[in-house]
C-alpha cells in the first residue's frame, strides 16, 4: 500500500467513526435501505456486500478500501448466529407453500444493522492498526459509465463495476481480476437488480473458477437464476432480464451472456466480436424453442410464444424453458494491443452498429467528452428509445488510444477517465 492510499483510508476512516461513534441500536434507522425485507441464508452475502458497498461508496471511500472493509465485515457478520432473525412463518401461507419453501428466511433490516456494526467495529480496528488489505493493482483499468432511463417509465438497467473482484470476495490465488456487467431488465427491476447482487458472489463461490471460467460463468447464471426463482415465487414477482458478464485478468478476457446485452473488443480501432447475442429469431434459437414445443411470433418484433422479446434471461419464469438460462460464454487471450471492451444493453446496440463504435470513441476523445455519456448520446439521436447503458473498460490509456489512431498524433490533454 503506497503512502497515498494509507493516507486516503486513514482520512477516510476518522470521518466515518465519526459519523458513526456508537454501535446502531435496534430501533436506530438504517443510513441505507436493504435491497429486499426478507433474504435466505444463501441471500446473505450478496445483499450485505451491496448495502456496504452503497453505504461506503455515497462517502467517498476509496472503493479498494471499500472492498476490504465490506468483506471483512460480511466474513464476521456470517460467523455469527443469525437465527434470531429468522422470520415467523407466514400466516396465509397454505401447506403446498410450505412444503415447496425450503429456505430459510432472515429479515434484512436488522441483518444489515448488525452488518453496518461490523462495519464500524472494521474501522475502529483499522484507525488503530492498518492492515495491508490489498491496495489497488497498477494494472488496474480505468473506466467510463453512463446510464439513462430515456423515455421509458422506469429504468429498469443495473450494471457493476468490481475492479476489486478478489479483495472483496476473499479469493487469493494470485490470479488478478476484474469483473464489469450489465443487466437489462424489462417486466420490472427486480431480477436485474437481483443478478446486479449476486452473480458476481456466485461466481466467485464456483470451484470451476481457477481452472474453467467458462464452466464457472455456466453454472453462475444458472444457479443465480434458480436463486431468483424462489425469490420471484414468495414475492410473486414476473420481471426478468437480460445480462452481459465479464471476467478480466491480465492475459485473459472471459464474456458471458443471457438475451441481446453485448460486449464487444476493439484492438488497435477494429473491432472484434466476441458474441452472437441470443434473439428470438436467430435460427438456432427459433429451432430450440420449436424443438420445446413453442413458438415465435413477430408483434413489431420477433417474441417468444408471442410475449417476451427475449429468447434467454434470468427470470420470465412463465416461459421457462423457451426462455432459457443458459448462458453462452467465449474467451478471448489478450496480446497488449487491445484499445477497451465496451458492454452494453440492447437500447445502445439497436441503434449503433458494431463497426461504428471506434470512430464514435475516438470522436469523444478528441473532443475530451466523457465516451460512455457521448456513445448514450449518440444511442438516443439514433432513436432508441428504451433504457440504455454503456460502460467502456479501457485497456489502453485513453490518451494513447487516441494518439495511436490519429494522424496527427497530437491532442488536448484530456479529461479522467475514472469511475
């Protein structure tokens, strides 16, 4: 940990005992809302990384540090007894719902209470004897996000950026990583916030992950969306979503995904395809859900047995199995002369073509504009008119992005790109 970074978290740390001097009582409100009011055991982890990691982020922690914390927190909040929080049975639930439920239900709101408290234990330790938690990699790649609902009524997109993928989940096994994603849910939020929670836990819980990340990635999405299933059913929610996931390391690149979200390359300003995304009327697609006994039928576009315009995503458990869960994966073995990764939702790739996206980058960066605002900017005068999410992982410096792929060579100094 460079002296900077001790200094940052000290700085940080001091104003966060401060905000916090006393242990929450159990009638004191929360700083910040659970994501759900009740979890199952296995919910735990995911919903408490993201309270923390909220918590942590609207002050201004430094998101290494932020990682650090949150997962010593949720490892001492996981070592305790959690029984006293499960919930009372439900009174109106009949006996089929009791022989289907087979988890246990924990109420979020003092679980979180108590988490914030090891939050705070966290930084009164941490004030007296800084450990060395694992400070940011040099390698670690620089950013730019921008999201908006548009013209639609609800935004309905999440995305995750976790460049502290290991210090967070607790993995050690000198593999450094780096995880982006974007979900696009429609029918609602809840099961694109749900995978925005917890696929990325999942992930790291796989014990494919070391060895197989395609296997890993697999498996994640499939268990993540049976998670979800339980969830959808005892809340009787019907959303779902499409996702695009990413796993970097230094020397490999692994994309995985359900639905029409994408994630393409661009090396030395040409682009690479790393997916075919999945609609209802690519041919294979059409075959396997014809196979299943369904259909697809174009109603201003092509929908799965005439509703979801989807043909896989977690959720949409009416249409199980046309619309399925299994996740497509590739891997991509990174040689240095990759520019950025760009992932986004169908709101962008509707109406931007592949082949567009470096002229339109390399005309945000010379212009010194923010490339995921200007790329949603240019997605909207294109007239899209749903959601749109764009986030831009840069595997170069901008700066030399932009001096490599053009003539010139020479530019403004520009702007941050950091998130």
């Amino acid at each position: 940990m460079s002296c900077t970074d001790e200094g940052d978290a000290k700085k940080f740390l001091r104003s966060f005992s401060e905000e916090f001097p006393n242990p929450l009582g159990t009638e004191d409100p929360l700083p910040a809302s659970p994501l759900s009011r009740k979890v199952t055991l296995q919910e735990v982890k995911g919903e408490s990384l993201d309270f923390g990691l909220r918590l942590l982020s609207a002050r201004n922690a430094p998101s290494w540090l932020s990682a650090a914390m949150c997962k010593e927190a949720v490892n001492e909040l996981l070592k305790d007894d959690l029984s006293p929080h499960y919930c009372c049975p439900d009174p109106e639930q009949t006996e089929e719902d009791e022989r289907q439920e087979q988890e246990v239900l924990l109420q979020s709101e003092p679980l979180q209470r108590i988490f914030l408290n090891k939050l705070r234990e966290v930084g009164v330790a941490w004030q007296k004897q800084m450990p060395n938690p694992g400070a940011p990699s040099s390698k670690s790649h620089s950013c730019s996000v921008h999201a908006i609902r548009n013209t639609r009524r609800k935004m309905e997109d999440r995305h995750v950026i976790l460049k502290e993928f290991n210090q967070l989940l607790g993995l050690q096994d000198g593999v450094e990583r780096e995880y982006y994603a974007v979900f696009d849910g429609h029918g609602g939020m809840d099961a694109a916030t749900y995978a925005a929670t917890h696929l990325h836990v999942v992930l790291s819980q796989q014990e494919a992950l070391k060895s197989d990340v395609t296997t890993a990635f697999k498996n994640t999405f499939t268990q993540t969306d049976d998670m979800f299933k339980l969830k959808a059913k005892r809340e009787r929610l019907r959303s779902g979503s499409t996702g695009v996931a990413l796993l970097l390391t230094s020397d490999w690149l692994t994309v995985a995904w359900l639905g029409d979200s994408q994630a393409m390359l661009v090396r030395q300003g040409e682009p690479v395809t790393l997916m075919d995304p999945h609609k209802p009327e690519r041919e294979d697609e059409k075959k396997r859900i014809e196979d299943l006994g369904g259909c697809i039928a174009f109603m201003g576009c092509w929908r799965v047995n005439g509703t979801y315009a989807v043909s896989r995503a977690i959720g949409d458990f009416d249409q199980k199995p046309y619309v399925s869960n299994d996740a497509d994966c590739s891997s991509v073995k990174l040689n240095g002369n990759e520019d950025y990764i760009l992932l986004a939702c169908d709101g962008f790739f509707d109406v931007i073509q592949p082949v567009d996206v470096p002229g339109l980058v390399l005309e945000a960066l010379s212009s010194g504009e923010d490339v995921a605002q200007s790329l949603v900017a240019q997605a909207k005068a294109a007239g899209s008119s749903d959601n749109i999410t764009v986030l831009v992982v840069f595997l170069k410096e901008p700066e030399k992005i932009l001096t490599h792929n053009t003539s010139s060579g020479s530019a403004e100094v520009l702007q941050s790109f950091k998130c």
